[in-house]
C-alpha cells in the first residue's frame, strides 16, 4: 500500500522547495542564452560555435535525466537533489572562466551533467509525496517554476549584463546556488511516513528494462522529443531574433519576460483543469497545444510589427505550457511508483536530446540562409505537427491505482 506525506504544511514546504530549486536551475541553464550575445564577441565565436555551447549543454544534461532517474530510484529524491544543485552551482560559477570556444564547450558539458538529475529527482519527490488526486496541480505547480525562472532570468540577467560583464554574472549566479542546496539539505528531510514507503517500494523492485515496456512509453518520449523541438528552439533563439529585429539587448530581454509570465499563470491552471476535468483524457491537452503552436509560430514569423511578434511568441509559451504538464502528470499518474524516477528520466532525456539538437539545427539553418529566420519557424512547425501526431497516439487508461491512498488534507 502506498502511503502519502499526511501534512498540509509539510506538502506546502516540499512543493516550495522543489520549485526554488527549479527557478534557479532554469535560470542557470538559459543564462547562457542572452549571455552568448557578448560571449559571441568575447570570444570571437560565429553562429555555428554559438549554436554548438547553447546545443552542448543538452546533450550532457540529456544523457543524466535516465542515469539521474536510476539514481533517485535507487539512493531517494533528497540525496540527489541536492549533489545536484551543488554540481550545477559549481560549473554556472566556472562559466567565468572560459577564455577559448572549447573551454567554454567544456564547461556548459560538465555543467549539463551536473544539473541532470534536477528534474527526475523532483518529480519522484511530487509521486512520494502527493495523491493521484493531487499529482496534476502539484506537478504543473512545480513544471510552473521554469516559466518563473524565465521571467526572472529574463530580465535579471540582462540588467547584470549591462550593469556588469558577464563573467560577475555567472559566478553571482553560482554563489546563490550554493544556498539553495543548503535549504533543500535541511528541509527535505523524510517522515516516519516516507521511510514506511520507502521500506514499502524497495520490497518491490523492479526490472530496469521494464521501463521501455511501460504503457505508452515511446509515445511519451516522442511527444516529449518533438514539443521540446519547438520549445527550445523559441528559448535559446528568440533573444537573438529579437536583436535581429532591432530591439537593443536589455529590451529584448525584459520584453521574453511576457510569454513567461503567461506560461506561469497557464501553468497551473492547466493542473487544475487535469485534475478536476480532465482525467483519463490528459493527451488531448497535449495534443491541442501543439497544434495551436503551430498555429501561432506561423502568425509569428508573418507578423507585421515587434509588438504583434511578442503577442504571438505569448500565445505560444501558453500553448506549450499545457504540453508539459499533460506529460508528465499523465507520468506520475500511471507508471507505476518504483519507475517514476526511471520513465520520467527516459522521457525527459527525449526531450533534452530535443533541446540538444534544436538550437544547433537552427544555428546550421541561420548560417546557410544567412541569417535569415523564414525556414527555422517552418522547422519548428513541422516539429510541433509531428508532436500532435504522436500525442494522439497515446492511450489515455485515467485508473486510479486501489493501492494508493491518500492520508490527510490534499495540497
């Protein structure tokens, strides 16, 4: 029988937790993507090499989402999470250093491999501690925080870069974390409940390769991998794009804050909807957001002025935002507990390879168009039709497991 954390409040500090947490991650991990501007010049890099250290990040941080998953599943949420946070802290504060393309290649790959464990290692946390019942608001209300560290970053990030180099950002950046493993290491603490459970799971260990054959697996990991596509691509370019239009970089910077203030808000209305509306059939929410993405990535690159630009780019974050959590709830709902940890690493590394490829494939495409953005909106269109094929696809069960129960007040 599966037991649940029993307090409100311990809920409310956990869920709090894993959101900072999540905030500073993203924020450390899209830094780079306004600071390559004056790294570019720093560095005498071209839109190729740029494309590559935005592109290198991901495939190092993929390859950790399953290994960052076993681990969790294995040596418990708390324990990961916080080597984690440390590890990332580290090599953001590192950044500073890099003098050559390949030194900062280097970096931002040991960088990936330390901050991959972040997102499987929470979401374990949210299935250790939260109700079926609860797992859609809890999960879009921790998915929410990467729309919150891009508000943030957003616009702190470019008030450091033209306040100070960006070498003083990286390591502030760094600094901060360091604080924040801290308070994950002493609040995270397990309950009497949660060794109940873990004495529970480890009776029921699992076979590792039962992971690939988990209902729906593959349809999850291309749903994931073709939305990512397209959310990265927006993410590490737009900044870039904007420039591209005119708009001086601080301006570029405050006005990506919008479409993340949006996705914020969306976020955790669309766990709200999966909860309470939307139960057993969570794939139509993913599969409308990434055709109505599609949709507004094609208004945006035919948009007539900066101003209509940002409106579409908005209504597209707020698309996107609902894919996410679709996901990931439907994840936590239905693999099974001893898994979570696995399926959500799998899935996530799907969609890191994604975020991997996408801004590489872009910078490849700006290069030979040189520079121009027509053909990397049609590439990101394709990828979010083919996302909606494969979201279709998936076979929605909305069972409730009758070992789960649910003890005290809901989140």
């Amino acid at each position: 029988m599966q037991v649940y954390a029993s307090d409100k409040k311990r809920k409310s500090i956990i869920i709090i937790l894993l959101f900072i947490g999540t905030v500073l991650s993203y924020i450390d991990k899209t830094s780079m993507n306004v600071a390559i501007i004056p790294i570019q010049k720093a560095l005498d890099l071209n839109s190729f090499e740029s494309g590559l250290v935005l592109s290198i990040f991901f495939f190092s941080y993929a390859v950790m989402h399953p290994i960052g998953g076993w681990l969790t599943d294995k040596y418990g949420a708390r324990n990961v999470l916080v080597f984690s946070i440390l590890g990332f802290s580290l090599f953001t504060a590192l950044t500073s250093l890099a003098w050559s393309f390949i030194s900062l290649l280097l970096i931002r790959f040991l960088f990936g491999i330390a901050e991959g464990s972040v997102f499987p290692a929470s979401m374990k946390s949210i299935s250790d501690n939260f109700g079926e019942n609860e797992r859609g608001r809890a999960s879009s209300f921790f998915l929410s925080a990467q729309t919150a560290g891009g508000v943030i970053g957003s616009v702190a990030i470019g008030f450091l870069l033209v306040s100070f180099e960006w070498r003083w950002m990286f390591v502030s950046i760094g600094i901060l974390g360091v604080f924040i493993a801290w308070a994950s290491w002493s609040y995270l603490k397990s309950p009497e409940n949660q060794r109940i459970n873990n004495k529970e799971q480890n009776k029921k260990k699992v076979p590792y390769k039962m992971v690939f054959k988990t209902d729906n697996f593959w349809k999850f990991f291309f749903t994931k991998f073709f939305s990512n596509i397209v959310n990265w691509g927006m993410i590490t370019w737009m900044p870039s794009y904007l420039v591209s239009k005119g708009l001086d970089l601080l301006s570029a910077s405050i006005l990506m804050a919008i479409p993340y203030v949006a996705s914020f808000i969306m976020f955790n209305v669309s766990g709200l909807i999966l909860d309470k509306y939307m139960a057993g059939r969570e794939k139509y929410l993913a599969m409308g957001g990434l055709l109505s993405s599609s949709v507004f990535l094609y208004l945006m690159f035919n948009a007539t002025s900066v101003s209509l630009g940002i409106v579409y780019l908005t209504f597209n974050a707020i698309s996107i935002s609902f894919i996410g959590t679709s996901l990931y709830t439907m994840i936590i709902k239905y693999s099974g507990n001893e898994l979570t940890g696995s399926v959500t690493g799998f899935v996530s590394f799907g969609g890191q390879i994604a975020g991997g490829i996408s801004p590489m494939v872009i910078g490849f495409v700006l290069t030979i168009f040189n520079g121009s953005y027509t053909a990397v909106f049609w590439f990101l269109i394709a990828s979010a039709l083919v996302g909606a094929i494969a979201a279709l696809t998936i076979n929605n069960k909305g069972k409730e497991s009758k070992e789960d129960v649910l003890i005290g007040p809901s989140f």
